[in-house]
C-alpha cells in the first residue's frame, strides 16, 4: 500500500491521482482542520509550521540531528569524494565530497506505512 493511500491529513488516494506530494498549503489547511482552536488562521498556521521547520533546521545545523519521538531522526551524513560519469557523453568525473540530511524513520511511523 502506498504510504499516502487515503490520507487522513490530505483527505485523498494518490494511488488513483497519481503520485502526489503533500504541499505546503495543504499541510497548511490540514493543521487548521485538525486544530481544535476554531480561532486559527491559515496564516498563524503557516507561521508555525514556517517556524517549526525553520527550527529543525537550525538544531540540524548546530547539533548535526534533529529527533522528533514516533516520526523521526533527521542526521547530517557525510558522502565521500568518488567518481561518476557524465550521462550524456560518458566521460569520467570527480563528484567532491558533500554533506546531506538523512531520515531514519522511528518503527511508529515505518509499521504504520
């Protein structure tokens, strides 16, 4: 089953759509749906989610993980300096070495998928 298949948050099966990335509006308009303070706006929501990713960035930056209980551990990992092609004419080239954001489900959220 597809991890979106009738999504409670979005109310719809992408398997019928298509495949279908849950947007910023619509986490928007989901939070205010599932809110029981009937005097939020879409805007003070989406001031809080701005705000809530705009700090799990920076305690990824900082502290190089972000862990959030029953979703998640968000870690810095380090990929090595290797060698690639270039697809369009097959010639050999050096990819330097980068950093990037890794997921690690927590087994709450990787069951229920």
């Amino acid at each position: 089953m597809h991890p979106l298949a009738n999504n409670p948050i979005t109310g719809n099966n992408p398997i019928s759509e298509g495949e279908k990335t849950l947007t910023k509006d619509e986490l928007i308009n989901a939070v205010v749906k599932t809110c029981k303070d009937d005097n939020l706006t879409k805007r003070l929501a989406g001031d809080v989610v701005d705000a809530a990713f705009e700090n799990i960035s920076k305690a990824i930056k900082k502290e190089k993980r972000f862990a959030y209980p029953s979703f998640g551990t968000f870690t810095v990992r380090t990929r090595k300096a290797r060698k690639g092609r270039n697809p369009q004419t097959g010639e050999e080239i050096k990819i330097k070495a980068s950093k990037t954001v890794g997921f690690k489900p927590a087994p709450t959220l990787k069951n229920s998928l």
